[in-house]
C-alpha cells in the first residue's frame, strides 16, 4: 500500500491523472484499470477514473492487494420504505456502512442495493447520493436514474432538500440555536473531521425536543451535508452525542449520573443519532415529497433509560 497527499499543483484534476502524476512508478492506464478494480482510495473510499480531487486528498495505492474492493450483488438486510421509478427510500440500520472502501471490501449497503435492484450498477456508486455515517440509522434516499441523480445532486448543492435527526446528547440546553462552524478533516487524523477556519461551510439547526436531567433530546435540521457535521458541531458545543467514540473517546457523563445509568450510557453500542425526515420537491411537479422514519428501538429504549434513572 502506498499513500499520498494530492498537491496543490494537482488539485481539481481527475483522479486518473492526478494519481498518475503522483504514482510515476506505474502507468496511466494500469492506474486506471487499478482505480476501476477499487484499488485506489480516496480519503479511505472509492471514485471513478474522472473525479475530480482536491488539495491534501489522500490517495491509497493498492498495487498488489489480493483482497479488493468489491461491488458484486449480496443479500444483505435493510428496510426499503418506499420506491417508485426515479428513487428508492431506504431505512438504513446502524451498524451497515455504505460502500466498499478501505478496510470494507463488501458486505455494505451498496453491494446489497444492487442485490435488490440489478439495474444500479449503471449509476455511480450504486445510486447513493447522500450519506449516513455507519453507525447512524434512519432515512435514505437512492436515485434509480442517472437524470434524478443528477436532479437531487443539485437540489441539495442548491440546499432546497429538508433533512432532519433526532440525536440524545450529554449536556443541558435550552431552546434553539444554530452552528456555522466551518468543517475540514482533522490535521491530526485524516479518519476524522474538526473545526476548521479554512474548512468548508457547515450550517446546523439545532432544536431542544427535551431535557432529561443533564441530558437532552435535540431535534437537528442541516443544510449542508458535511462530514460528520453533525458529530462534531454537536461536540464543539459540549453537547456530546452519547456512544460517539470518535469525537467523546472519554464517553463523558453528566454530573450526579447514578451508577446505573452510568453503566447503560457505557453500554450503549453507537451514537445516539438517527435521521427521521427528508423532504424535496419533484423533480417533474411542484409537489413535495416528504418522508418520516421512526426513532429505532434502541435510541427509544436509552431515552427511557434516562428518564427511569433520573
């Protein structure tokens, strides 16, 4: 495996270029075929030969790697919510990660869409448009043309799509308020995201739904849809999402927790994060589709526990 930074000189290139101007060792055209056979990673993921990629990218090099990505068809175990024939509606569980990428070769939601539905092996990364973290459950959407794909891309470039999440966080708050702190990956961590002042803009809304002791249940809208966003804005303002262990490694407690509430939070398996409604307009009317998925059995079980305990 060999890993690099993309440089200045060669940021906005496509990656079929960019990485055979940084891997000189190697052709063009095997780098390309290496890209099309999934080893050459992106940030940890997968792109096609024409993506286009930016300053301090960082590219894996998989040359001689036995074990590569793959994007063959597997049954794999997901709620479809509703479909018609430009998208799919997809209740994703926590615990399913999205794509093949580094250190996820299969056995991802992508190899299980095309299962379902053979045809989205001719759309760009199976259909997926937008992301949930794999440990984040709830509401998905999959285009199943390469014309809505592009219609919902731009719709939320264009920040007309309404997407909503229900998050049990550390901390006490009251009311609403909003987080505009500029997002980038982390300069100590490329696995992780931070605030940066030369990161890209982030916007999240943040709604208090209910304060358990030291403890609250937030209602979140974003309009952008950054890395993590929510995970870190959430962080930065010592709301901690609770079982996030990637940006609360201490898993932190609130203050006179009893012991058996204590003993659940630390048991809690994920984050406490699930998205519940999307919504955008047609891509053929002005009508509006709106979609609302239930909290999961388990977030609802750790609200119960907290308020028991409190």
């Amino acid at each position: 495996m060999i890993v690099k930074n993309v440089p200045n000189d060669l940021a906005f290139k496509r990656l079929d270029k960019a990485a055979a101007e940084m891997f000189t060792d190697y052709s063009r055209t095997q780098i390309k075929k290496w890209i099309e056979d999934g080893r050459v990673l992106v940030n940890g993921e997968i792109s096609q030969p024409r993506e286009k990629v930016n300053e301090n990218d960082e590219i894996e090099l998989n040359p001689t790697e036995e074990q590569k990505v793959s994007w063959e068809p597997q049954n794999i175990d997901f709620e479809i919510h509703f479909e018609n024939e430009d998208f799919i509606i997809v209740n994703k569980p926590q615990g399913l990660i999205m794509h093949p990428g580094s250190g996820c070769y299969d056995g991802t939601l992508a190899n299980g869409l095309i299962y379902k539905f053979p045809e989205l092996i001719n759309i760009p990364r199976s259909g997926i448009v937008h992301r949930l973290d794999k440990d984040t459950s709830g509401i998905l959407l999959v285009a199943r043309t390469e014309s809505f794909r592009n219609f919902f891309i731009n719709e939320m470039q264009e920040r007309r799509v309404t997407k909503k999440y229900i998050s049990v966080v550390v901390g006490y708050t009251l009311g609403s308020f909003s987080i505009e702190d500029p997002i980038g990956r982390d300069k100590n961590n490329r696995t992780k995201m931070a605030i940066r002042e030369d990161g890209k803009d982030a916007l999240t809304f943040v709604k208090l739904k209910e304060n358990i002791g030291n403890y609250s249940v937030l209602d979140i809208r974003i309009e952008t849809g950054r890395t993590h966003q929510i995970r870190v804005h959430l962080s930065s303002k010592k709301l901690p999402i609770i079982g996030d262990r990637t940006y609360d490694p201490s898993r932190s407690i609130a203050k006179d927790t009893s012991q058996e509430l204590i003993d659940i939070l630390r048991a809690f398996p994920r984050q406490a994060l699930h998205a519940t409604h999307l919504s955008f307009k047609d891509q053929k009317t002005d009508d509006v589709f709106s979609f609302d998925i239930p909290i999961p059995y388990d977030i609802e079980g750790l609200i119960s526990n907290i308020r028991k305990f409190v």
